[in-house]
C-alpha cells in the first residue's frame, strides 16, 4: 500500500508540472451504468452484424480503464446521492445528502464550484431533471435529496453558465406555495430556452442559459427527457443537450477553458424497471454525447480530460441466464419502453374496458414487442401471458412497482419475457454494489487507471486541472 501511494504521489506531481495547459474538463456519468451495461451495449450492437462479436463504444477506445468502489459511508450500497457526491466533492458521505458531510451540517466544495472560481464556464446537464440526484451534487448542498424546491434555488445562485435538463420536480414547493423557481432563475439572469428550434447558435447570446423541453414534451414525460428508444423528433436528446452546452461553453470560457457535467439519468431508470433493451439504448444515447466530447479533444488534445463514469449500478445486470448462450439480437424486437408499453395498455384498457380482448392484447404485443411474429413465445410464455390478461380484467392485478414507474401487468410480463428469451438476468430491482467502469483519456487522465474509490475520482481531476 505504502509504495502504491508513493507511484500515485509522483504520478500526480507529474500531472501537476502539465496541468497550466488544462483548459477543459469533461465528466461524464451514466448512472446505474455498471460494467455490464456498457458491454451488453456492444454486443447488442455487435449482435446487429450477425453473430457473437462486439461492437465497440466510444467510451471503451479510450486508453485507460479502471474500476470504481461506489459504496457510501453509511451504506454497503449507494443512491445517487452519495455515489454523484463522491464524484463531485472529493469526499465520501451517507445516502441522501448532497455534497455534504454524513451529517449534513458541513458543505463540501465540488469540483465544478472549484473551477468556477477560477473563471471557468460551468456546465451541468442530464437526461432526467435538473434538480435531480447526480445534477444537484454539483451545485447544491443539502443534507435530503428531497429538497427539491431547495435545490433549484442554490441552482439559480450557483451562478453557473450552463444548466440543461428536464424541469425542475417542485418548481412551486411541495405545497405548491412557494416562489416559481421560473421567475427565481430569471431574476438570478438565467435565460430559459424550450427546445431547439432555431438551434444551438440561439444560444450563444446569452449570458447564463437553463434549456429545457417544450411546455408540451414537459408535460408528456414529467421528469426526464423521453427514453431513446420513444422519442420522436420533436424531442430533446442527450447528445443535442450535450453539443449546445460545448458550443455554449467553448464560446462563453474562450479565454480560461471550461468544465462540463453530463449525466445519462434514465440509465439508471430504465435498469430500476429491469428492462433490457431500453438501458442498452440509454447507454449508447450516452456514449453518443462521449462521442461528441471525443470530437471536442481531437480539436484540443493537449488542453482537454475526459472522464466516463457512474455513480453506480443498478439492476444487478447479468449477461447471460441459462445453456451458455446469449440472444442480444432478440432485443432489436422491442420498439418501446416497458413504461410506454404500459401507458398505450392502460390507455386501451380505459376506452374499451371490458371490451378489451386477448386479441387486442396480442396486438399491441405484435406491433411493440414482434410477439407471435419475429418474437417466437413458448407455450409456458404465452400461458404467462394470459394470465396477465386475466388477472387485469378480473381488477386483481395491481400496479408493478419500480423506482420511477408503476408498470401495468401485461407489460411487465411482456419486458420479462423480452429480457429471458434474450438471456438478459436481473438481480435487484433496486441499485448493487458491483464495481463501475471508469474511461479516460487526455492530459493526466492516466492516474485514472486501475482500482479506485469512486471519491478518488473528483481527488485526481482536481488535481490534475489544479482546480485547488
């Protein structure tokens, strides 16, 4: 252990000596995204080809790779709390406090505050709200992720450049009597833009930008950007979010460099639901915004760090589930959400209630999931199935709960067959304490290899930007 730390000692002394030329700092976070995510990703992908290769991300070309320890000081298992904690504030802390001290009494400096009072432009964006989790951690200090309302007023003092997201949860307080956050964030001189529809040099403009979806998207998907595999293209993705906020930044911090945040939230989302598909096409949405970053360095690639990451996993994601084969091409069947499969069910079942027959079932099945076409079912499956169907119509089936969602029977039934008959395995509904990948690549982003806790992370960006 002592001559461990005596190489990472001089190892970052020599990241020192380069730090005056870091001019930019990328960190990216996919939450819940395990190690497993990112590979069923590429064999997903690689499966597309035809046989059992891999197709590789972004993310997984760059030169150094390590594995991060998630756990929190009060828990064997993190939330995002503390995961996206350890990862902007250079400490550890329990679950459920903000960049705070396991007592939420003391206020830890972030990484993205550090580089702020350096003149740096600040970014911070995610594909779920703004005032969530993994987005808050590097702005707000509160000692309860709960404190919506809270969070979205350190965000419009943060005096940060460059927010994006879904909404803010509680704009109005959990009672609904508190100040609009709209007009807190106006008069703290942040411009609110709703989508893109002049593009991203609209933005450029402005002093202090909050970019958001449209009134009406806001309202279809409360709380996040729609999932990758439903949008349509009216709606915000992560990687426009992304390529606004580096042509925002790079303009606005043309002089002292800037540092960004990007989140894939609904990584994590989709693994509470244990579906498959929808996590394999968050992660690649979010290695698409890497790809953007990745573009950025070979422009400055002696001025710039990225760094990939998460806060956590989630789902207890297994690639494999029986006779030592995989299936990751049955997975392309699936054209929705479980979330939205369950939203067009329920919608079905409220206009024809009684009326709605197994054949109105199996159709909806056909057209989102390819059942009983290219999707094959077993005898014991569509029994499952049926008994579903049943259970719904006799008013005894309930609400599938997960983190985000309440999944309707059918649905859920359906997403689990999806996930068995491609060999995908789920061991938690909930987060795992599995290790998380860690990528890097440009100026000192080699003491970013090897086994790490995730609060040595923001330590060594720190240093190697000489944001202390």
């Amino acid at each position: 252990m002592k001559k461990r730390n005596i190489l990472l000692a001089a190892a970052l002394l020599a990241a020192t000596s380069a730090s005056a030329e870091i001019k930019y700092v990328f960190l990216m976070i996919g939450d819940g995204m395990g190690v497993n995510q990112v590979f069923a990703t590429e064999r997903y992908l690689g499966s597309l080809q035809g046989g059992h290769g891999r197709e590789a991300l972004t993310m997984t070309s760059f030169p150094n790779v390590g594995l991060s320890h998630t756990y929190s000081l009060s828990n064997g298992i993190t939330d995002s709390a503390a995961g996206g904690s350890a990862l902007s504030s250079l400490h550890k802390t329990a679950n459920g406090v903000i960049a705070m001290d396991s007592t939420g009494t003391v206020a830890y400096e972030t990484i993205a505050e550090m580089a702020h009072k350096q003149g740096k432009a600040v970014g911070v964006i995610t594909s779920v709200s703004i005032d969530h989790a993994t987005p808050a951690v590097f702005y707000a200090h509160v000692p309860s992720r709960n404190m919506y309302y809270e969070i979205g007023e350190q965000l419009a003092k943060s005096d940060f450049d460059f927010f994006a997201g879904a909404w803010f949860l509680n704009p109005t307080g959990k009672k609904n009597d508190r100040r609009d956050l709209l007009e807190v964030v106006k008069e703290n001189g942040y411009t609110v833009v709703q989508g893109l529809a002049k593009g991203p040099e609209e933005l450029l403009g402005y002093d202090k930008v909050i970019l958001t979806q449209t009134d009406a998207r806001e309202k279809a998907t409360s709380g996040s950007l729609p999932y990758a595999i439903d949008r349509d293209d009216s709606d915000l993705t992560l990687p426009q979010l992304t390529d606004a906020a580096v042509r925002f930044l790079e303009n606005k911090g043309k002089d002292n460099g800037f540092f960004l945040m990007v989140e894939g939230g609904a990584i994590d989302w989709a693994c509470h639901g244990n579906d498959g598909a929808t996590a394999i096409q968050e992660v690649k949405d979010f290695d698409n915004s890497i790809k953007i970053a990745y573009d950025f360095f070979h422009r400055h690639p002696t001025e710039t760090l990225i760094v990939v990451t998460a806060d956590h996993e989630t789902g207890g994601l297994a690639l494999g589930n029986s006779d030592y084969t995989t299936q990751f091409r049955e997975l392309a069947s699936q054209q929705c959400s479980q979330a939205a499969l369950s939203s067009i069910i329920l919608k079905e079942l409220n206009a024809k209630k009684k009326k709605f027959s197994v054949s109105d079932m199996k159709r909806i099945l056909r057209e989102n999931l390819g059942f009983y076409d290219t999707f094959k079912l077993s005898a014991s499956q569509e029994k499952a199935l049926e008994e579903a169907y049943r259970k719904t119509m006799a008013g005894k089936a309930g609400k599938v709960k997960n983190e985000y969602y309440d999944d309707e029977l059918i649905a859920s039934t359906a997403i689990g067959i999806v996930n068995r008959n491609s060999k995908v395995g789920w061991t938690t509904g909930a987060h795992s304490s599995a290790a998380v990948p860690v990528f890097s690549i440009g100026i000192g982003s080699e003491l970013l290899r090897g086994v790490m806790q995730n609060n040595e992370i923001s330590q060594r960006i720190a240093k190697i930007a000489d944001y202390r």
